[in-house]
C-alpha cells in the first residue's frame, strides 16, 4: 500500500495539544521544544511527512528548556 496524498499525521509538542495536519499544512519547533507525538492520524491508509531541521550546532548533553507551545500554519 502507498501513502495516500490526502492522509494526515498528528503531532504534539511537551504541553501542548494535539494538532492534526493535512497536506500542504505545516507545523513548526522552536530550538526549546520537546516534540512528544508524531502518529499517522489514520488506522486504514498510510501517511508520509517531510522534517526539514535547520539548527546551528548540536551540543551533546545539551538540555532544553520549557516547550513552548506548538505554532500550527495552515
């Protein structure tokens, strides 16, 4: 089975809701967020997402802070 283009996924951020995307919606992370959900929003039809992760450095050990809440553009 092939990922339908009409799917949507789920994802949420450390203390904020749920948020169901649909094609051509996006969702955006600040550097303090905790990302804590990201699930096909379907049982029966597949779902594919694309992640572009732009960041500076990666520090090991580095610790976040407070999540923000999550910035839903549609």
């Amino acid at each position: 089975m092939l990922p339908d283009a009409s799917a949507s996924v789920v994802m949420q951020l450390k203390g904020g809701q749920e948020v169901t995307l649909t094609p051509g919606q996006s969702f955006y992370e600040g550097p303090a967020d905790v990302h804590v959900v990201d699930r096909n929003a379907s049982a029966t039809q597949l779902a594919k997402f694309l992640v572009l992760l732009i960041a500076a450095r990666v520090t090991e050990g580095r610790s976040f802070g407070q999540s923000t809440k999550a910035q839903h553009v549609g």
